[in-house]
C-alpha cells in the first residue's frame, strides 16, 4: 500500500511539475511547425547559440518530406545547399550509395518516409540547445511586454511559452494570421505583380493538394485489397495511365507500370502521388477552422483510397497495400496531406516571375540578397479544377534562381520570421518556391536570420543582409545557383561572394527539370567586363580605358588600385600564391572568371558592403 501510495505521489507530481513549468517556459526562439522548414531554421538557430522550441503537432520531423509522405525530392540534386545538402549525405550513408536513392524516375532522391524522420530526429537531438515538444498542438499567439506567448496543448495538458522572437513554419501560415500579418491568397493579377503569364484578374484559386499513400510490395500472391470505399467509382481515374499521360509512354499496362514506377522507394515501396488521374484533390482549407479542416480532409483520405482501390482492382497491383511500417496512424496514412500552397506573406520583399527570369534586369536587385536556390521549374498543379484560369507554363520557364532574404519578413509585424511555403512570393513563383529542398533552405536561413536578430537585439529588418548570408556561406548554403563551381571548389565562398554581389554574374537557363546557372570559373574575362562589373560599387574605376582584350595581372592590379585597394605586382603575386592560384601570373597572361572573381573578393572585399533587402547598393566608396 506504501509502494503504490509513493507512486501515486510521484505521477501527481510529475504532472504539477509539467503543469508549472508549463506556465512558465521561456526561451530564445519559438518555432511553430516541426516541418521541413521548422526542423532546419531550430538546427541552424541552435547552432549559433540561440535556446529554441520547435512546436510539433505530431511525432515526427520534416512535414511534407515525411509526415505528408512526399518522400521523392523535386530538384536542387546538383545544388546540395547546406542542411539540404547534409540531410541528403545522411540518406546517402543509410543506403550505401547515391544510386541507391535513385529508385524512381520523378526524382534522383528517394526514400522511405521514416528514415527521413530518423535522420531529421537525430540531427536536431545533436543541438543541446534545441527541444522538441511532440504531440503539441498550439492554441494562441499574443504579445506580452514586447514578448510573445503561445499557449499550447501537450498531450492534452495545457501551457504556455514565453520568447521574444517566433517563426511561423506552420503548412499554411497560420500563424501570419493568429498575429493579423499581411498575406495574400490564391493567384495574382498580372496587372499588380507585372507578370505576363499570370491571370488578369485576382482570384482565390489555389493549387490542390494530395493525400500521400504510401505502398508496400507483399509479395506475388498477396492479397492486400482494402475494402471497397464509400462512394467508389473508377471513372475519374481511369485516364491515370492513358496514353496520352505526358508523364508516360506507349499504352496499356505498360504505360501503368511506368507510372507505378514514378515514385517507386527502396525497399519495395511506392509513393503514390499521382497528378491528374490520381489522387490529386481540389480542396482550400486555407481560412478554414482546426475541426473543419479536419472534416475536409477526410474527403481527401476518401480520394486516395478509391484510387488505391482503384489500382489495386482495375489494374492488378493487389500485392500493393498499405505500409504497415511507416507511418504511427490508425490507417496507415501520413499524418499530414500535401499542401502545395498556403497563406503567402507580404514581406518586405516579394519574389515575383520577371526576378526569377531575368534577375539582373529589375527594378530590384533581390538575387544581391539570395539565401536559397532552387532549380525546379515553375509547377502548378491545377488540373482537376477546370475553373481555374489556364497559365501557359510554355512561357513561364526560368532559370535556377536564389530567394531574397527580404521574403521571410514581415512588411508589419515585429518578432516575427516565416518560412515553408508561406513567404512572399507570387501564386506563379509558389509554384518553385515550395519544393522541398528550397523549403529545407528557407528554414535554415529563417534560423540563421533569428539567431543574428536575437543576437544583437534587434527587430529581423534591421539585420545585416550581409551578416546573415555570411552565416549561412561558412553552413555551407549556397547563395547563388552556380551548378559548375559546387561546395568542394577551394573557392567555393569567394566566387558566392562576389557572384552575390552582382560584379561577376553568372548565365542562366531553362533546362527541363533542372534548371540552371552557370559561373563559367574558366571562361576568360575582358577588361571590358570585369570593369564594368566593379562600377556599381567602385565609380573611380571609370577613369581606366578598358577595351575588349583579355583581363590581364597588371591590368588587374591597375583596376584594384582605381577601386580603392592597396596592391602592387608583388603584393599580387603573394595573394596569388596564397590563394593557389595555379603558377606565378606573369603581366600579360591572361585572367579567367575565377581568378578575377578570388582577387576581387581578397583585395576589395565587395561584398562587405552593405546591401538593403531590395539589394540596393548602401555605400559606395570613393577613389583615394
């Protein structure tokens, strides 16, 4: 009786203990949403020191990666950009090889839901400064005192928690609304974003979402049927592997075994994600309240299960049925549906088509401020809506592209970054500014740009662009999508730096799935432009006579000295030793980008000038 009276005892205090210090938990930084973008902004936040809380509905990290079983990456398998990059070694190391991820044809990186959550769970326990609180659903956002207070349910238990600085990494940027911040919804008109290909009326069409199901094969002779669902009718789905499928090709089963094959992961196991015909579903539960988002779901779940049904009758797959090893939910579905669109900040810097395609032709110079890259085209899927307005995706190709820093912040509110799918961008750029890997950034730059904020004690606008794509350079993110000069290259940073300053620009182009940038390291460089590159930020340099001919070390020196530098032949041949430069330059010998762009960053240190988010040039030096 004793025994069972002290445990009694130590379970109730237990639960006053939690109770209490749930009143009263302070921290740095909160983070609502333990998705692809909450998991790396609480890494990167924690390892410059900052005491983060990650808020986490369910029981796993990476949202739509894992918990929404979008476990094919789209794009970025060329630019392995820091947490990104590091989370794809890690998958790599799991499976033995980079070939061993390339299961399926929609993607170079496959992988089973739950080893993603393994792998994001043990990152995030290597940060003594970073907790998760699983099973946490938030129920409120105020400020106190110039201090923010959410209060939550753990485990049914309610707290609160107390940080000056939070992070909406929400799927739908719902904190942006609990907190009355700007945002838009649904598609833009061309006639407010300047975008030829958008809409010319407003509207509050989203892309649709999908309800993941993820399949196991049981072998030949198994039979894993699931029970017919309520309402089954196999019309909508027997065009899902049609010859006409642009994903596929000839006809019949053939074709539905190349679509089977799109998603296929390691270990036997298909992710089903199928646009058009599949399991596609038009639904906005955008504005929608907890429980009637929950309700709308259901129809969603509904969907996918007549298409399960649906392969699994109508085509032969019986063997394929629901993972039994995945995912901890009654019906062996994601937690989570995959939400291509959400709530979309109106920050301080909007992302908008013509950035993306012609970034050096605008108004603003936003690729100056670049704290992502992505190379995935512009994707919408909007096909089982016909009231949609059509977009002519033929004329909405760009290049691989950066994101400004500026589109995590607020235009309003203080204390307050957001990433996932909700920064400001327009309808069209969502439609490759939301794929995983770029998302995976988003938040590594929102935790770095926290940590800077919390740093030195001032609101996320007043930090230095520069200090935080610094932060994020020595993480190993890339700034600029340059595909021919990747993190190995010795001068990896300095080519960043000065690409990111816009003196050496790279070229871009359209290319399939894979978009691209290239810096063209080896490519010679004239006078001509290189002097042109340094005007912007060095005006005395318009006193030289550059011509068409091949940058050269002595012309080199001549125009570091206009700009302001202290540098002479010998003092070049140093840093050009230093560097490893190759073989001692002699005058004449012609320069290429790279060395041009290495020099440049080593003697001017360009990019320590400030840019303001819009990549305006803050101070110009003066000639001597």
């Amino acid at each position: 009786m004793i025994a069972i009276r002290r445990f009694f005892i130590s379970q109730l205090l237990c639960l006053l203990t939690w109770q209490l210090s749930a009143q009263s938990l302070q921290t740095d930084l909160i983070i609502i949403g333990g998705g692809a973008s909450g998991t790396t902004a609480g890494i990167q936040a924690a390892r410059m020191g900052a005491r983060v809380t990650i808020l986490e509905e369910t029981t796993w990290l990476g949202g739509m990666l894992t918990s929404a079983g979008v476990s094919a990456i789209d794009g970025n398998n060329a630019l392995p950009s820091g947490l990104w990059g590091e989370f794809r070694e890690q998958l790599i190391r799991h499976y033995g090889s980079a070939q061993a991820l390339a299961t399926g044809w929609v993607s170079n990186t496959l992988f089973e839901p739950s080893v993603g959550n393994n792998i994001l769970q043990q990152l995030v326990k290597n940060e003594k400064q970073l907790q998760v609180l699983f099973n946490t659903t938030w129920t409120g956002i105020k400020k106190i005192n110039g201090r923010w207070q959410v209060t939550f349910l753990r485990n049914n238990q309610p707290g609160s928690i107390e940080a000056p600085l939070v992070i909406d990494a929400t799927e739908l940027g719902d904190v942006m609304a609990a907190t009355h911040t700007g945002y838009r919804t649904g598609m833009d008109s061309r006639l407010q974003t300047g975008e030829a290909v958008a809409p010319l009326k407003a509207n509050n069409y989203i892309q649709v979402l999908t309800y993941v199901a993820t399949l196991k094969d049981y072998g030949t002779g198994a039979d894993k049927t699931i029970p017919r669902p309520a309402g089954y009718d196999p019309t909508p789905f027997r065009c899902c592997c049609a010859n006409d499928d642009p994903y596929g090709g000839g006809g019949g089963k053939i074709n539905c075994d190349h679509m089977m094959q799109y998603g296929k992961l390691p270990n036997h196991k298909y992710m089903i994600n199928w646009p058009g015909c599949g399991n596609d579903y038009p639904l906005n539960v955008i504005e929608m309240s907890r429980e009637a988002r929950s309700q709308a779901l259901q129809k969603a779940k509904l969907h996918t299960l007549r298409y399960l049904y649906y392969l699994q009758t109508e085509l032969g797959y019986k063997h394929l049925g629901l993972a039994d090893d995945e995912y901890p939910t009654a019906d062996k579905l994601p937690m989570i549906p995959y939400y291509r669109e959400a709530r979309r900040l109106k920050g301080i810097a909007t992302l908008s088509f013509n950035h993306v395609a012609k970034p050096f032709d605008q108004p603003e110079a936003y690729y100056r401020t670049g704290i992502a890259v992505g190379d995935y085209p512009i994707d919408h899927h909007q096909e089982k809506d016909p009231a949609v307005p059509k977009i002519d995706f033929s004329k909405a190709k760009v290049p691989s592209y950066n994101i400004p820093l500026g589109s995590l912040i607020p235009a309003t509110t203080d204390g307050l970054i957001v990433a996932e799918k909700s920064i400001s961008v327009t309808n069209i750029v969502n439609g490759a500014t939301r794929l995983q890997p770029v998302v995976l950034q988003l938040g590594q730059a929102a935790g770095a740009l926290a940590a800077i904020s919390l740093q030195q004690k001032i609101q996320p606008r007043q930090v230095a662009v520069r200090q935080v794509q610094q932060a994020l350079l020595e993480a190993g993110v890339y700034l600029m999508p340059y595909i021919d000069v990747p993190k190995a290259h010795p001068h990896f940073a300095a080519i960043q730096r000065i690409g990111a300053t816009g003196i050496l620009r790279g070229a871009g182009v359209p290319y399939t799935w894979a978009n691209q940038t290239w810096f063209y390291p080896q490519r010679p460089i004239s006078e001509y432009e290189f002097t042109q590159g340094l005007l912007s930020y060095y005006p005395g340099i318009a006193k030289l006579n550059p011509t068409g001919q091949d940058l050269t070390p002595a012309f080199l020196v001549k125009a570091l000295q206009a700009a302001g530098a202290t540098v002479n032949n010998e003092q070049l041949t140093t840093a050009w030793n230093q560097l490893q430069l190759g073989a001692s330059p002699h005058d004449n010998q012609p320069l290429n980008r790279e060395t041009a762009a290495v020099l440049t960053d080593h003697f001017l240190h360009p990019f320590d000038i400030p840019v303001s988010f819009t990549g305006a040039i803050q101070h110009k030096t003066t000639t001597p």
